[in-house]
C-alpha cells in the first residue's frame, strides 16, 4: 500500500495542479495578512474561504484523479497486490498531497508573520485541523462517488452536487426548518443539525473560537457550553473522524467487490 | 457659578478667621487624620504628610480643607469604611485611600458624603475600594481627575467607584475608572456634567443613569466594560463626543436607551462593541455625526421607538448595519454613510441613486428567528443576503435610507 500511496503522492506532487493549489493558498495567505495586519481578523476571513474551498477541491482532485488513473489502476488490479492497497493507496496520495499543498501553503506565510508568539495560535491550529479533516472526508467522499459511478459525466455531476448540497443546500434546508419551527426550543435540534455536516460543524468550531463568537448571543452560549467543553471538542472531532471514516471504509468494502 | 461664588468669599471669610494649619506626620505631634479631625475646628486646614496611616471611620463634621502632601495612604485595612463628611465644603485632596472592607448590608465607602451644599473631591487616588466616592442628597460639588480602581470580581458582592445618589449639580471631571461594578453610577441625578472621564473594566456598566435628567456627558471614553453605558428612564440627557469602544461580549453593548426622550447624541465613536448602540423605547432622539466601526450591529431597535433620527451617521465594516422589529414609527435612517452601500451616484451630488437597505436578510431571519445565528458565515446566508439586495423581498419596504450619501463623513 505504502508503494502505491507513494507513488501516487509523488505523482500529484509533480503535477502542475498541487503547485497551482500551494501557490494559490500561499498567496491567500500573504495577502490577507499584509493587508489585514490583525492575524484574528485574517484567520476568520481564512475560514470563510476554507469552509467552502477545501471541500469543492477536495471533491474535485478527488473524482479527477480516480477517473483520470483508471487505466493505470486496471493494470495494477492485473498484479498481485490487495484491491484495499491499491485503492487506500490512491486515496491517501490524492488526500495527504492536498493536505500538504493546504498546510505548507497556509503555514509558511503564517509563520513567517509570527503565528508562533501570538494568541491566535489555537484559532489557527484549529483552522489547520477542521481545514485537513475537510480534505479527507471529501476526497474519500469523491471517491466513493467515482467507485460507484463508471459515466464520467455522471459521477462529476454527482460530486458537485454533494458539495453543493453540504456547503449551500443543507444550510438552506437547516435555516427552513428553524424557521418553521421557531415556536419550539431549537437549541438541541441546531446542534445535532450541525453534527450531521461537516462543513457546518468545521465553521461553528472555528466561530466559537473567534471573538465573533459574541454576536451569537443565547444560541452561542448553548454552543460554546457544548462545544467549549472538552468532551465538545472531542465528541466533534469524533464526529469530523466519523465523517472521515466512514466513507474509506466504503471505498475498501465497494472496491473488493467490484467488477472491473 | 453663584454658589461658586459664595464659595470663595465664605473661604476668604474663614481665612480672616483665626484659621490654622494642623499638620498630621508620624513624627509630629498629631499622629492621625482621625485625631486631627476632632482637634481642628471649623474652617481648619489639615496637612497629611507623606507616610502610610491606618485609619477607620472618620467623620467630617465641620467644614475643612483635607490635603495629602505627597500622596500619603490612609489605610482601612480591609476592616471598615473612611471618611463620612456631614459638613458643607469640605474639600478633599491628594490622599491615597486604600483597601475599605466589603459588606453585605451597607455601602461602605472610601469618601461618603451626605446632604451638603457644595464639596469638592480632587487629585486622590482610591485603590481596592468598595464604594469609591459616594454622594448623596447634594446640591453642587465637583469630583475631579481622582483614579479610583477595585477589584470587582461579581456585581452582588461589589460597589460603585464613584456613586450618586438624588443629588444635582454635579461635575464628575476627567476621573479615571477601572474595575469596579459600575464605573459612574447616576440614580436621580439633576443637571450633571460628565466630562472626559475613563471608564474602564468594569464588570457592570462604565455609566449607569436612571432617573436622571438634563444631564450631560461629553468627551468620555467608555472601554472593555461588562456592558458599555446605560442610559435608563431618564429625558433630556445629552451624549456628546464620547468613545465606546471595546464593549465586547454575548450581553453587551456600546450605549443601552432604555425609556429615553430627547436625547442628542452626537459625535460619539462606536468601536468594536457587540452592539453599537440598542435602543429600546426611545423616544424623539436625534443621533447625527457618530461613527459606527467594526461593530456586531451598530445599531438594534427594538419594540417602542418613536421619532429617532439617524443623520450623517458613518456605518462602517459592521457585522450588521442594522436590526430592526416593528413598523417604521417615524424613525428615520436617512442620509447616512453605510460602508456596504453599493449603489452609484451619476448625478454626482455625492447621494446615491438608489435606496439603501441597511436591514441584511439575514438580520432580518435572526430577528424572528434567534436560533439561526448559527449559520453566520456561511455561504448559504451569503448567498441569500446577495439575492435579497438585488432584488428585495423580505426585508420591510419602507425601512430605507433614501438619500445614502457616497463619501465617509468626516466627523
């Protein structure tokens, strides 16, 4: 496994897209604090854009890749290795390369304004960590959706509609319902509801770190009492594991049985 | 300006009495301001040497002229309260005063001073203090460039730095504040002058009014309190020049209205508070050329808000300009600065074109619905916020301000 993760890794690195997506983060990065001059205030502006742009890329590169190695992957099907290996293998090269393209993209700006001996350390940590786990589990997602869809077409349809779906549809659906229901508690029913997506989930961890945190009044304080705690933090990045998870599972579980 | 008057001359008169000098040191003859108290008589002058004096409970009962040389610390040692004047124009000048005790059923507090004429407190420095300065019952005396610190932990088991008390003509003059319940606190108070105060720390408000009227408070800064100034039940009072700023927490603010009635408020900052200012039941207040920069909302208004007038306002980089319930009740937005306008002007006239509708979508869903807060920042609202500005549907008709005006306003 560790042969195909490395031989897919190396083969990402070298790819022109990895560049193009650490250059694009390392110049988000610098601009946003030598614009911003206030490292709170650029990690939120961070957030905003990582929330929804680690997911879509994530989704993307990760249907791409699978699609685009599908013949490179049947000649290895061909050879006496473990179908688990050869596609946990894919999917950690595409996964761990993106997640290195986002950490040291973001990282070296960062640390170069002296993330090290500011307060904002844990916000920005935290920012890192939301942001990796997003790329695991919409890569995995991605793949799942390629494994089970041969139309090429289909499966990228597939995977932009999921991303829609978690970045845009589900808040939508999710605002509705507080709306509907306003008459009744919501606080239990809005944080379950953030539980179930991990986009949601990844925003209000990194919210209730910043002080903007503030502006969510009573609803926050239920928020922070839940997610402040550190059985919170743990139970959410069991949760964000769980999203993680899951789908890899299915990857290997789908990838033996199918017939190429 | 009279009482001031009659003031100088009564002093000039005491003066020409066979008035003396006590001087209060630890070598000389009196050992104690306690002591040198009950020597003095009427009209007397007391000088407190440098040096630390452990004191409890002393009563002022005829006019006298207390002043510290070199700051000397008049100690309570936790134990009790200091000084009680029940005599008119006492002044009190250049103490340390430090550590009164606390207490559960009674204001203990460094200097209190009970139904008098005139005073005048300056120039001290009060530090770990219950109540700091306390009045009550006065007709006229001013509190000036004192610094009273505390170290309030909760609001039951803390007191006020400067309190007043159904009193009226006041000037409360470039004090220094910090870390006490309420900073000023004001409760049926007449004809007052705040003036380039620091209020700071607090855990309550840095200015608290209630039943309080003709008022001023201008050129005050008000930072990093519990939750900035509230101005409560009061008609009349006038805001002028002051910075809010820092007020930042889930109950807080810049400025509480609460049951007010033709206030000005005018060429205030609202810096980086959760809310800028949150009016409910305001009345005919008029609130022009204040800037509003980097808050929550700038400004809320709830229910029972009539004929408030925001002119030539600056709104700038808030999370929301503006959340409103309720009809429109002749409160007027109009010809405002708003940093999110983005309408053009053709006729450059310097007003824009088109309507501003400083109510976002999502100011107005949180309104009805609080819960929905939590998807603040998240691309869906942005989306919604971006379709309702295009083409609105939601948000109230008539909430708009007709004339935005394009350029920042210097204020």
């Amino acid at each position: 496994m560790l042969k195909i993760l490395k031989y897919s890794f190396y083969d990402l690195i070298r790819s022109r897209w990895s560049y193009v997506y650490l250059a694009f983060y390392l110049l988000l990065g610098s601009v946003l604090l030598f614009l911003n001059n206030d490292l709170s205030k650029a990690v939120i502006t961070l957030m905003n854009v990582i929330v929804v742009l680690t997911p879509l890329i994530g989704t993307i590169f990760g249907i791409m890749y699978y699609y685009s190695s599908r013949e490179f992957t049947e000649l290895l099907l061909a050879q006496p290795i473990k179908r688990r290996n050869i596609f946990l293998g894919q999917y950690l090269g595409v996964a761990l390369s993106l997640s290195a393209s986002l950490i040291i993209g973001l990282g070296i700006p960062f640390v170069a304004y002296g993330i090290f001996y500011s307060g904002a350390i844990w916000d920005y940590i935290t920012l890192l960590i939301t942001a990796t786990f997003l790329t695991l589990i919409f890569t995995a997602l991605a793949f799942n959706i390629a494994i089970s869809t041969e139309n090429r077409i289909k499966g990228f349809g597939y995977a932009i509609l999921l991303w829609l779906f978690m970045a845009v549809i589900y808040d939508g659906i999710f605002l509705l319902g507080l709306v509907m229901f306003s008459e009744y508690p919501l606080e239990n029913f809005s944080l379950i509801a953030t539980l179930f997506n991990p986009i949601d989930l990844s925003r209000i961890l990194i919210l209730l770190k910043l002080d903007i945190s503030a502006l969510m009044g009573y609803t926050g304080a239920v928020f922070q009492k839940f997610f402040g705690t550190n059985q919170g933090l743990f139970i959410s990045l069991g949760v964000l594991f769980v999203w993680a998870i899951t789908p890899i599972w299915r990857i290997v579980a789908k990838s033996n049985k199918k017939d190429f | 300006m009279k009482r001031i008057l009659f003031f100088f001359i009564f002093i000039q008169l005491s003066l020409l009495l066979p008035a003396k000098t006590i001087i209060v040191c630890s070598s000389c003859e009196v050992k104690t301001v306690k002591n040198a108290v009950s020597l003095a008589k009427h009209g007397d002058t007391l000088l407190i040497k440098k040096g630390v004096y452990y004191e409890n409970e002393i009563t002022i009962d005829k006019t006298l002229t207390i002043i510290g040389e070199g700051f000397p610390i008049i100690d309570a040692n936790s134990k009790s309260k200091l000084f009680t004047v029940i005599a008119d124009s006492v002044i009190i000048k250049g103490l340390h005063i430090k550590n009164i005790a606390l207490s559960y059923t009674e204001d203990l507090s460094a200097i209190r001073i009970k139904k008098q004429k005139y005073f005048v407190v300056e120039d001290n420095i009060l530090e770990n203090i219950f109540f700091g300065i306390y009045i009550e019952g006065c007709k006229g005396g001013i509190i000036r460039n004192n610094k009273v610190t505390a170290e309030a932990v909760e609001e039951f088991n803390s007191g006020n730095a400067i309190h007043l008390w159904h009193s009226k003509n006041i000037k409360i003059l470039n004090n220094h504040v910090e870390g006490a319940r309420d900073g000023i606190y004001l409760e049926f108070i007449d004809s007052t002058l705040v003036q380039g105060n620091t209020s700071t720390k607090n855990i309550r408000y840095g200015l608290h009014f209630m039943f309080s009227n003709d008022n001023e408070y201008r050129d005050n800064t008000f930072e990093t309190n519990g939750a900035g100034v509230a101005v409560m039940f009061s008609k009349r009072i006038l805001m002028y020049g002051n910075t809010f700023t820092k007020n930042w927490g889930t109950a807080s603010y810049g400025l509480l209205l609460k049951e007010i009635y033709d206030a000005e408020i005018h060429n205030n900052t609202f810096q980086e508070n959760t809310i800028g200012i949150n009016a409910d039941g305001s009345n005919r207040v008029n609130i022009s050329n204040n800037n509003f920069i980097q808050n929550g909302w700038a400004v809320k208004v709830l229910g029972g808000c009539y004929e408030n007038i925001y002119i030539n306002n600056n709104f700038l980089n808030n999370t929301f300009d503006l959340s409103y319930r309720g009809s429109l009740n002749g409160n007027s937005f109009n010809g405002n600065h708003w940093s999110t306008y983005s309408g053009y002007d053709l006729d450059k006239d310097g007003i824009g074109d088109i309507p501003y509708r400083p109510v976002k979508l999502f100011s107005y869903i949180v309104n009805m619905t609080p819960e929905a807060i939590v998807l603040l920042r998240s691309l869906f609202v942005d989306l919604i916020d971006f379709s309702e500005r295009v083409s609105p549907v939601f948000t109230p008709n008539n909430l708009l301000d007709e004339r935005p005006l394009m350029r920042v306003i210097d204020n």
